[in-house]
C-alpha cells in the first residue's frame, strides 16, 4: 500500500514512521521546508524516544519519504492521513483552518479513488467538512473522482508514541462505506496481529470518541488535585488515598496522580473544544467546565506553597526548577504548567535556573533568556534557596541528596509531583512540601 501523511509532527511523523516500519511506503508532507529539509539530513523536529533510529532505518529502506510536495505524494496513495494541527481559536473551539487547507490540496491534486482519513483532533462533523471541501475543489477541475473519508482518531501518548502506535489499546476507526472500511483494516492489519482490536463505528462517533477519552482522562487529574488539595486541608495524605482507592478495580491505579495540573498540546485545547461544541448546540458540559476550572488553580498551588513558606517574601531569592516539559520524555512545551510557575517567580522577583533533559530548546522559545538554563539537574542546585521539581523525569527520582543538599543555600524542596518520600528529607534536614499532604514549615 501507498499512503501520505500530511502535516509532520509529533502524530504526522510517529504515524508514518510506524506504518513504513510494517512495509507500506510512506511519504510524510509539511508546509514546513526547513523541517522537511532538516528529515532529509536526519534531524527530527522532535524529541521521541527511539524515533530517530527508527526514521533513519525507513528512510534507509527507502519506505519513508519527506516532502513539501502534497500535488506529488497524494497522485496514486491509497490513503491520505490529515494530521495537522488543530489549535484552540480564540472562543476555544478547535480551529480547522489547516485541516480543511490540507482537504482543498488533496481535492486539487489526486488522481484516482482513495480514503481520506481526519487523524487530527476534530469536532464532530469535520469529516463531512473535509468531504465537502475535497468535493468543491473536484467540481472546479471538472474532475469526477470517487473518495471515501473517514476519522481515525490517534490516542498515541508523547513519550511512548511508538509503543503506543504499534501495540495499540484499540484503533478507532469511523466509515461511512464498506469499501472505506475494507481499505482501512487492510492497512492497519499489521498492528492486529497480536489481538489488538480495531474497532470499527460511524464517523460522528469515532470524532467524538477522541474528545471524550481526552475529557475522561483531564477528569481524573483534576478530580485527583481538587482531593489533594482537601487531603491537605484535613490533614489527610493524598499518596494513601491514591493507594486507597486506586486497588479499586473500577476506579484503577493510572490517571489518579495529584500535582500541578494537566498541560501539553492536547488535554487544555480538547477539553476546552468540547465545552465549546456542546455550548453550540444549546449543552452545558458542566463536570468539563470544573474540570478546566480546577486545573487553572492547580497551575499556582506549587507557586503558592513557595510563596507561604518565604512568608511573601521572594524579591532576589534564587530558585532551581527541575524539569520545564508538560511531562516527562518529551519536549513539548505547550500549555506546560512550568511556564505558569516560571512566571510567577519571576513576577515576584525570584531568579529561576532550570534543567530539562530534553526540552530546553524547545523552552527557550516562550522563554528566551529570561531565566538561566544549568548545564544538568546539580548545576542548577548551586546556591539555590529552593528546589521545585515539575517535571518528574526519572533523572530527578532518586538524586543523592547530601549533594543536593550541600549544593543549595538553603535546604527547601517543593515537590509537584509527589516523587519524594517527606520522612527521608525531613532526616535530612530538608523542608520538604508536595501536594496533598500537610507538611509542617
Ligand atoms: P504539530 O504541531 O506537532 O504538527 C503539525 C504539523 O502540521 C506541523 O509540522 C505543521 O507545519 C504542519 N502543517 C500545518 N499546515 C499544513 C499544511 N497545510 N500542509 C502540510 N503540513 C501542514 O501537531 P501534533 O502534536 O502532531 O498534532 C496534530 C493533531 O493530532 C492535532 O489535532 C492534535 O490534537 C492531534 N493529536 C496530537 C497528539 C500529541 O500527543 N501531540 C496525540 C493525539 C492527537
């Protein structure tokens, strides 16, 4: 089989590369020459753990391909993924604008029957959207070509996007014809083979099956943090609850871990755009507007417990953070809550030296210069008044704290993600806060 993959980033170029892995030729198209150029001399735009061997085996094979030219890669592939961004518009809503660009190319430019399929993000009602438009763009070249669209909604998470694409929990996948359908297990064939279900539906259903899992998910989270925070204010410990509550089969041990808010390029915009289509069409979505609410306070609550144990105090003090992506291996720094803590102490007059493994490149480009970016998690510790950890990467779980402790200035961890045991720093000498658990200044 032949396939494109319009738009090259994080989803474009993980689904591209997986699927060239099982055989099928692949191009990946961007609008974006210097990222396509840069894949050409094997360098990703991206940080994925084991993608760039992986993409230079393809491109070696000569199943993967990079191109700016859709006119070109869409003439004979069998199917055409979207995969392009779909960011909020200013009301929240998912704007289509590059999604329904892509549409018009590929209406302009293919040659014989193919399946289009929506893999970026989208409202209910965007595929017959993007039929429309692929239509449009048919009649005005005269041309009469028969193409099926459909909605193949990704779930891959960063950080274990390769994994999650060619061992899937399920592939969803919504048709509106036997023919599309057929097409679509035989593409994805390769990753059913160890009983790994596709699941086969209309094509509203499959649009509103990725909000729903997303909303689902961001529920959890701030359900999580709104217990934390009472667990502190009860002087109960929120990391015995999760425990609690978690060996309860219906509710399960994943998604229940309190901390400083959900963040990345999918949970803040997809949750907002599904408040936003119910809104449209006269329903409220009240659990999602407290779960949005919830996760805007969470973002301060690590700033908070700074600002209360400095007693207001924070003009010149020196803060370590460690950890600036959404999560832990990856780069990405959309909607991180980093960015929100960062702000705060500097606002407040604190200097911040940071350590990602990965992400600061990606960091400075909100950040710039504005705080200093230390050569590795001990080098930002020298003289440091606190640590607060936000990012949990496993390079930050199990440090040897006598030298953090004779690196800082002062010995104060503020822990965002509950990584460390209090009884072991408070032997140290630390004083240590996290979130959910009254811990004493
Ligand atoms: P991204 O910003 O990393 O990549 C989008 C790419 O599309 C960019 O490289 C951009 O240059 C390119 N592009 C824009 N317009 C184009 C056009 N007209 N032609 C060709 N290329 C074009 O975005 P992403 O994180 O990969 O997300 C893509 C979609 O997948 C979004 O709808 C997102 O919600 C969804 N999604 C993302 C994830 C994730 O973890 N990142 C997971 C599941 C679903």
């Amino acid at each position: 089989m032949k396939i494109a993959i319009v738009g090259t980033g994080y989803v474009g170029l993980v689904t591209g590369t997986c699927f060239a892995e099982v055989g099928i030729d692949v191009t990946c198209i961007d609008i974006d020459q210097k990222k396509i150029d840069n894949l050409h001399q094997g360098i990703l735009p991206i940080y994925e753990p084991g993608l760039e061997e992986m993409v230079s085996r393809n491109v070696e094979k000569g199943r993967l391909q990079f191109s700016t030219n859709l006119a070109e890669a869409i003439q004979d592939c069998d199917v055409a993924f979207i995969a392009v961004g779909t960011p909020p518009g200013e009301d929240g809503s998912a704007d289509l604008k590059y999604v329904l660009a892509v549409a018009r190319g590929i209406g302009e430019n293919m040659k014989s029957y193919g399946v289009i399929v929506t893999k970026s993000t989208v409202p209910v009602g965007t595929a017959a959207k993007v039929r429309a438009e692929i239509e449009q763009a048919l009649a005005k070249r005269g041309a009469d070509i028969e193409f099926d669209v459909a909605s193949n909604p990704e779930f891959l998470k960063e950080g274990a996007a390769i994994d999650d694409f060619l061992k899937p929990d399920r592939i969803v996948v919504g048709v509106a014809s036997e023919r599309a359908e057929e097409v679509m297990r035989r593409l994805y064939k390769p990753f059913l083979l160890n009983g790994h279900p596709i699941i086969f539906m209309d094509i509203p259903s499959a649009e509103m099956t990725k909000y729903a899992a997303n909303s689902m998910l961001a529920t959890k989270i701030s359900f999580m943090n709104d217990v934390a925070n009472l667990c502190e204010i009860m002087g109960a410990d929120v990391n015995k609850v999760r425990q609690g509550i978690g060996s309860d089969a219906r509710i399960g041990t994943k998604f229940i871990y309190p901390g400083i808010g959900y963040g990345g390029s999918c949970f803040p915009k997809d949750v907002k755009a599904l408040i936003k289509t119910a809104q449209e069409n006269g329903y409220k979505m009240q659990v999602l507007q407290a779960v949005e609410s919830v996760n805007e306070q969470q973002k301060s609550v690590l700033f908070d417990k700074v600002s209360r144990h400095f007693g207001g105090e924070l003009r010149g003090l020196k803060m370590a953070v460690w950890g600036l992506s959404f999560k832990p291996k990856t780069d990405d720094m959309r909607e991180a809550p980093s960015l929100v803590i960062i702000e705060k102490l500097l606002a407040a007059g604190c200097t911040v030296t940071a350590y990602d493994p990965v992400a600061m490149p990606e960091a400075r480009h909100s950040l710039g210069d504005s705080i200093v970016y230390a050569k590795d998690e001990f080098a930002a510790l020298i003289d440091a008044d606190a640590l607060l950890v936000v990012t949990e990467w496993p390079d930050f779980r199990a440090p040897n704290f006598e030298v953090v402790a004779r690196l800082m200035k002062q010995k104060v961890i503020f822990d965002g993600r509950n990584i460390y045991e209090a009884s072991e720093l408070k032997e140290l000498g630390f004083a240590y806060h996290c979130i959910g658990v009254r811990t004493e200044h």
